[in-house]
C-alpha cells in the first residue's frame, strides 16, 4: 500500500498519471528506487 501512496503523491507533484510514473519506475533500475 505504501507504493500506491508514493505514486499518488508524484501523480500530484507531476501532473502526471499513476500508470506513467509506474513503467517508470518498473523500467529504471532496481537501485534508482534506493536513492529516490
């Protein structure tokens, strides 16, 4: 659940829609989530 609410949150701080900055993430590497 805490992941939904991170996304939420850039969603808002973005403009951006919750699925984009998912396959962001989901393409980046593991250890760009380390140091966001």
């Amino acid at each position: 659940m805490e992941k939904k609410t991170v996304l939420k949150r850039r969603a808002a701080e973005e403009m951006k829609t919750v699925p984009q900055i998912y396959h962001e993430k989901a393409s980046s590497s593991s250890a760009d989530l380390e140091t966001a």
